[in-house]
C-alpha cells in the first residue's frame, strides 16, 4: 500500500531541470506524451483483469439457504475462489507501483493489511463479512484461507487491539453478505481504479516513477515483516508470488520510461545520494544499472521455491543475524534484498533509479 498523492497535470507542461540531449531523437515534452500513452495502454489487460476476477470471486461463492460454508460440500467453490482471488492478486501487484500513488483512497481499501485497518479503527471491526471496516483483497483472503492460516499468524493477529478471529461464513446471512458486500465492495473500488485511469487526461510523470522506486525499495519491508509473521498475503502463504509480481510490473513500466532515460547526458546527484556516490552518469550507464539489479533480484526470487517467503528461524534478528541464521533460505533473501535495494548502497537498483529521477528532473525518493 502506498502514501504518495498524485495530481494530474498537463501533458505538454515541460518537467524541471529535464533538458534534452542534443543527439535526443525525441523532446523531453515528447518523451513524456509517450510514457503517458504508454502507461494508460500498458495497464488496460491487469486492470479488466483486476475487475474480471473479483466478479468471478462474487460468481463462485456459495450462499447456501439453509447453513454457511462447508470445506467438503463447498469444495470445488473454495478451488474457484481461491483461482479468482489468485488472478485478483497478480493483476494488482502489476499495477500497484503507478496507480497506487494516484488513487490511494482505492489503494488502502483494495490492499491494506489487517493491522492497517485497527490501527484505523479504534473500536475494530467486530462483523468481517460486510463493505465497511475491513475490506479488500485480504479481508476477503482472510475468510477464504482462515482454515488454513498458520498458527503464528493467528498468534501474532490476537495481540493486535480490535482483533476478531477470522471463519468461514457460518450462516447463510454471513455467506451472503461475504458475496453480496465484502466482494462487491472489491469489485466496486476496481472498476473505480480502471474508470479512472483510463478517464485520466494524463498523469504526473514524477511522482509515478517514484512511486515505482518506492516500490522496488518496499521489497526490504515485505521480507523484514515475514520474521515476524506480518507479511502481506499471509493467510494463503503466497507473499512470494506478490514480491515477483512488484517486480514484474516494475520492470514494464520502468520500459517505458526507458528511452527517455537513455537519451539523457551525464548530470551530478546532489550530495552523493544515489547513483555511484555523487559522480557524473549518464543515461544509458544508469539504465544499464537498473536493468542489471532487476535481474540480480530475479535471479533472487527465483532461488525460493514456492509461494511463501521462508520462514526464518526462532533466533533469527534483523539486527544482528548469526551466521547461521544468514545461511538459512530466510537469510539469504533477506540478505540478497537488503542488499539489492538499499536506497544508501551506492549501485542498488532504488540508488539508481534515483539517479535517473534526476536526469528526468524528478524529485528522489527518500525512504521514511
């Protein structure tokens, strides 16, 4: 979930300090009428999908007249569902990078976390089968899988003030508000999303690409929360295929910024705070950069097996692992992550994507 705001501002409005390299095929007002209509192409497949597959959630769920959700009676239901809410899953975490900062309303109802919710809830959420409260892909994560949650996770959610234990449906009221409000409501904020991006005129360029790199720097915080048991998708164990799925929308909206970076002579990062500590680069040493730690974290993930991030050891500290603890699997992506997008690790891929922010006169992230 994001906290960045985007305004739409005009297509032919110059960004600052984005001057235009002399061999540049293309002006910089040009490059970024391209990214524009590239980005509103590029996200039209995962946002019908985002929709299509929450109304396929609603379609499969079962509202039995006469008693609430059976595992065996409502079996192959359960395996439609979970399909749906999969396809759901992969379509948004595509997307996320760029839309959440310009429709964060949406992005906190459609992809906040349990203990995001209580914290905004002072009172709790006492009935989860409703629109109101806790709602959004893993409120309705939380039912689906709540007889296959670990038990650390149930562990760790009881302390949490507010809290109410997550269960099938277990009336017919229940069942049919689980499908008639909790999922409606999911469709509902998705076809918001999809209306308004494709309603937008255009987009501010500068804050989706930092929103990008702050996604790419969010990679440390999904892993760090795994040690102790608050990553994202945790009631399905499936919080790995959400890290390669940021990864893969990254990359494909990242492409379309690629040639304007590209064009871009060498420019100086102010204090040293990206890049390679301060010295001159250009574009397409930058880019290379980038594209080189996309594949380092690619080549990361895909040394996990399985959906579910590893789980780390009972002695495991993120601030001061032993050696034993950074051999494990856990160790090693935590490691490898860490590493890989460090915002003050001179060459990570968030440092580099720093430094083309300031080719493009976009403002640097700056992690809280």
């Amino acid at each position: 979930m994001r906290s960045l705001r985007l305004l739409l501002i005009p297509v032919g409005v110059a960004l600052s300090g984005a001057a235009c390299s002399s061999s540049s095929p293309m002006n910089d007002t040009q490059y970024q009428a391209a990214v524009v209509s590239g980005m509103r192409t590029s996200f039209i497949t995962d946002l019908g999908n985002l929709v299509s597959y929450s109304q396929m959630l609603q379609a499969a769920a079962p509202t039995p007249a006469d008693r609430g959700w059976d595992a065996t009676q409502d079996a192959a239901a359960f395996t439609a569902m979970k399909a749906a809410w999969t396809g759901c899953r992969a379509a948004y975490e595509h997307i996320e990078g760029a839309t959440a900062p310009i429709f964060p309303d949406i992005d906190a109802t459609i992809d906040s976390r349990y203990d995001d919710f209580l914290a905004a809830l002072p009172d709790g959420d006492s009935y989860l089968f409703d629109d109101v409260g806790v709602t959004g892909m893993h409120a309705v994560e939380r039912i689906l899988y709540s007889d296959v949650t670990p038990a650390r996770v149930i562990a760790y959610e009881s302390t949490l003030t507010g809290y109410v234990a997550s269960a099938f449906p277990g009336t017919p009221q229940e069942a049919s508000d689980f499908k008639s409000k909790l999922v409606q409501k999911q469709i509902a904020d998705a076809q918001t999303l999809q209306s308004g991006w494709e309603g937008a005129q255009t987009y501010d360029l500068g804050a989706a690409f930092q929103g990008l790199v702050s996604l790419m720097n969010e990679q440390q915080e999904k892993v760090d929360k795994a040690s102790s048991n608050q990553e994202e998708s945790r009631y399905s164990q499936t919080t790995m295929v959400d890290i390669r799925n940021n990864l893969v929308g990254t990359e494909r909206v990242y492409a379309l910024f690629q040639p304007w970076i590209q064009s871009k002579a060498a420019a100086t990062l102010d204090g040293g705070a990206a890049g390679d500590g301060g010295a001159a680069q250009d574009g397409k040493a930058i880019d290379a950069a980038i594209e080189a730690g996309f594949a380092k974290l690619q080549t990361l993930y895909d040394s996990v097996t399985g959906d579910a991030i590893p789980q780390p050891l009972a002695t495991w500290s993120s601030v001061n692992p032993t050696t034993a603890d950074q051999a494990t699997p856990f160790g090693m992506l935590y490691e490898g992550v860490h590493q890989a997008v460090d915002p003050n690790q001179p060459g990570s891929v968030v440092a580099e994507m720093n430094a083309a922010a300031v080719l493009l006169g976009f403002p640097q992230f700056v992690a809280e």
